[in-house]
C-alpha cells in the first residue's frame, strides 16, 4: 500500500512546487502594479492564467517518473501496477485535455479581454471581445477531437512486430485516439516553438553566461561619445539661426531643423539618464558582484556542456532510428530493437530509476532546464512573428499581454517535450529500469519485441508510440522536426557567439531592438 501512495505523494508536492515556482517567475517578468492599465482586478486573470497554464505543462512532464515507477518497481504485484497504471493514464489524459484548453481558450480569452480595456467599455463588452475571437480557436480542437475519431491510423502490417505492437497500439479505442490526434496536431505547433526559442536558449543561455557583459568602461566610453555627438549637433544647428544651445532662435527655424533639435534633446536626456544608471553600477554591491564573474564564466561553461551532453543524445536516436527502424516511413520511426549506443542521458536515467525518487529528482532538472532555457530564448529573441518584433521581456517591466503569450509559447515548448523525452531518454521513458529473460536464459531489456506478459510499456510510451505508429505522418513530420531542433539549435550557437555582448545599461541598443554583431 505504502508504495502505491509514494509517487502521488511526491507528485502532489511537485504540483505545489510548481505552483509556487511558475508564480516567482511570472511575477518577475510581469510589469510592476503601477504600470498597469485599470484596476488590480484586471491583472488577476493574465496572471492567474499564466501561472495554472503553466504549472500544468510542467505537470504533464513531471508525472513521467510517477508513470515509470508503477510498471518498474519490483515492490509492486501486477494489480497494484495496473491500478497504479490506469490512475495515471487518466492523469494524463486529464492534464492533457487542460493544456489544450488553456492553449486554445484561457490563454487567448485572457489576452483578447485585457486588449480590450477602456475606461467607457464595459465588462460585458470585454467578455464578447475575448469570446468572439476565442471560439475560432474553440472550434479548431474541437474538430481535432471529431477528426481523431474517425482517423485511427493502423498498425504496421510487418510480422516482426507480432501481437505485442497490436496490443501497444489498441487500434479499437476511438476515445484515446481522438485525443492523441488532437494532442499531435497541437504538438506540431509546439515544434515550432521548440525549433526557435528553445533551441535558440539553449545555446544562447550558456554562452551568454560565458561572455558575460560589458565592463563598465566600455559603456561609459559608448555613452560620453554619442551625449557629446548630440551636443555638438545642438550646438551646430543653434549657431546656424544666431542662438545658442541653451537658447536657440526657435522662431526662425525650419520645420525640418525643429525636428532634429526636438531629437536631439530626447537624445541627450536618454544618454544622461543612461549615465546616471552607470554611476549607479558602480556601486559598492555592484562592484562586489563582479567578483563572481569568474563563477558565472565556470557555470556557462558546465552549461555548455550540459546541453551538448543532451544534443548528443538527440543525435544518437535519430541515427539510431534511421538505421534501425524496421517500418521506417509507415510507422513514423519507430525502433522495435534499439541499439544499445551509449545514451548518457538515457542511461543515467534508467540506472537510477531503480532506486527511485532519484529518477525523479534528475528529470525534474532536466525539464527545469529546458524550461530556463525557452525563457532565455524568450527574453533573447523577445516575441516575434517572423522578424517582426511584438513584445520585449524583461524582468519587473514586461506587459501582461506579453506574460500572455510568454505562456503560450512555454506551453506549446513543453508540448513538444512532452514527445521529444522520447528521444532524449527511449528506454527510460518507454520501460524504464524494466527486464526479462528471453529463450536463451539471457537477460535483455524490454523493447517492442519482448513477450507482453513480461514487459509492461509506460502511459506516457503507449500514447507517444500510438502517436507515431498509427498515423505515421505524425511521426515522420516528429521525427525530421527533431532534426530541425539539433540544425536551429547549431544556427543559435553561431549567432549567440557572434552578437556582442549585452550593455550594463537597461534598454541599450544591443538589449532592445537590434541583434549587434
């Protein structure tokens, strides 16, 4: 009984953990009260939104080693795994079905409804603002669900996959498919996120932590020379009218040079006020936080490591898969016998999934890091469409609209790692530490050609492997998007290597709408 209860209890702690953590960071990037529009009601539902739509993607990759300890554990008898099973399939579904409706309705409901903001518009009206250009997207899912019924895909006709896939894929049950086809078609959008702001963080993030900033001098020295350009141009086209700086014959100026003093002046307010922030990062705490330079150098470059540790292991899947999948194109991929390559990730993985939460703890890590880095690509990138930038975001000033689809594209990367832990980890996630004896007294681990009576495959595999195998466009269109994220994520790091480093001064030019180099 005891252990049947364990991987609830911790989950339920991460649920609140979560909770907790998705509130730090959303209240750290979310503009100060003082700079909202309306009332403090108004920043309840982006905010409220943010944080569940949030904690619920990160609920979804979570549960996994919950999933993984109810079909390895050797404490467990078969009904106690199969309770513990069926619960957690319906976790999942459930949390699932909650992402899709944040995604396609919460989130954009709460954008539609604070853009619609006025001092004579009225709550009514705001709320038909949020619903007439939500119920398009409402729509969309729910043709997802009505598609997902009728397309159930089938399994591959290869004999080498024999009654153990037939029985993985389940073919009969319409309910479980029509949300899977509805979860795919969503995951293709998270692809996307996936292949630009995660990608793009993950190179972007260590990096930056290992060039760091400008010193100091160098922004000074950037400063003094544009505040003294500025002047000198005030001063030229004072004296061209017979004033001076300080008193310019407005009067008889042209449209055109009025224009360029209005400028002028703007310009030398916003280099002092950007000196002012200079003399103010001299300061004694700042100075002292410089001392840990060489820590944040040290940790940039461990976390370089890290993530070409994990690109690495991306690599080797695929390779594995093009290789050795024995369907190739029909089932999307799929490998019945995996070669047994040295995964780091997935080995580190099933080895401590036999003493368990230590499983738990290290993807916990993994999935926060993927996490930090989507942010990194969001705060580097700021939301765009194509090159077109909408919002920036940054600490303590982003707008809630911004925090809004900061959320949207969190969750939709998450989507996308949902399936992609797949292929970081296949056997962690597929069977976890799970083995069996086969005809010749050897001991093997569990694939898709072990007997059925002695491999029992994860929720979260069966749902990911019926994804891909009954409808194998999906998994085509998966796995050739998995490529896409390794060749983004090379593109990244060229372009974090190139671009210069940040200034110490907030909304400096290589901070805020251009990419120097």
């Amino acid at each position: 009984m005891i252990e049947e209860v364990i991987p609830w209890v911790i989950f339920a702690c991460c649920i609140i953990g979560i909770i907790v953590f998705n509130y730090a960071i959303v209240t750290y990037y979310s503009e100060r009260p003082g700079g909202y529009r309306g009332s403090m009601s108004d920043r309840f539902l982006p905010l409220t939104g943010s944080v569940f739509g949030l904690s619920i993607a990160l609920c979804c990759v979570i549960l996994i080693p919950a999933d993984i300890f109810s079909v390895s554990s050797s404490s467990l008898s078969p009904e106690q795994k199969e309770s513990i099973g069926a619960a957690v399939k319906i976790v999942y579904y459930v949390l699932y079905s909650l992402v899709l409706f944040f995604l396609f309705a919460v989130i954009p409901f709460s954008y539609f409804y604070y853009e619609e903001y006025g001092e004579d518009v009225t709550t009514a009206r705001r709320i038909w603002a949020g619903s007439k250009y939500t119920i398009f997207l409402v729509f969309l899912v729910i043709c997802f669900l009505v598609i997902g019924l009728f397309v159930q895909g089938s399994a591959p006709s290869d004999d080498n996959y024999g009654e153990y896939v037939k029985n993985v894929l389940d073919t009969e049950n319409r309910g479980d498919g029509a949300i899977i086809f509805a979860l795919a078609c969503a995951t293709i959008i998270g692809f996307v996120m996936w292949c630009t702001y995660t990608a793009y963080g993950l190179s972007a993030f260590p990096i930056g932590w290992i060039k760091g900033k400008r010193s100091i001098e160098e922004d000074e020295d950037y400063v003094r020379m544009n505040l003294v350009s500025a002047r000198q141009k005030h001063r030229t086209i004072s004296a061209r009218y017979g004033g001076s700086r300080a008193s310019p014959a407005r009067d008889r100026m042209s449209y055109r040079d009025r224009e360029e003093l209005s400028l002028l002046r703007d310009q030398e307010r916003e280099f002092e006020r950007k000196s002012a922030q200079l003399d103010e990062a001299k300061s004694c705490f700042n100075q002292c936080l410089r001392c840990f330079r060489p820590f944040q150098f040290v940790l940039g470059f461990l976390f370089l490591l890290i993530t070409i540790v994990f690109i690495v292991a991306f690599v080797l899947t695929q390779v594995d898969k093009i290789l050795h999948s024995d369907c190739g194109f029909k089932c999307g991929f799929t490998l019945t016998h995996p070669t047994k390559w040295l995964n780091p990730v997935d080995t580190a993985l099933v080895f401590l999934a036999q003493w368990f939460p230590l499983d738990y703890v290290l993807l916990a890590v993994i999935v926060l890091y993927f996490y930090f880095a989507t942010i990194a690509g969001i705060v580097n990138m700021g939301i765009r469409v194509l090159w077109i930038l909408l919002y920036r975001v940054k600490a303590r000033s982003s707008k809630p609209q911004a925090m809004l689809i900061v959320t949207f594209v969190i969750m939709f990367s998450l989507l996308a790692l949902n399936l992609e832990i797949m292929t970081l980890a296949p056997q962690y996630v597929s069977y976890g530490a799970q083995t069996y004896i086969d005809a010749n007294e050897e001991k093997q681990q569990c694939d898709l050609s072990a007997p059925v009576d002695k491999c029992t495959m994860t929720q979260i595999g069966l749902i990911v492997t019926r994804m891909t195998m009954k409808m194998g466009f999906f998994g085509v269109v998966f796995y050739f998007a998995t490529w896409a994220f390794v060749g983004c994520f090379v593109l990244g790091a060229l372009i974090a290597l190139c671009r210069s480093r940040p200034s110490n001064i907030a909304d400096a030019p290589s901070d805020e709408e251009s990419w120097d180099f």
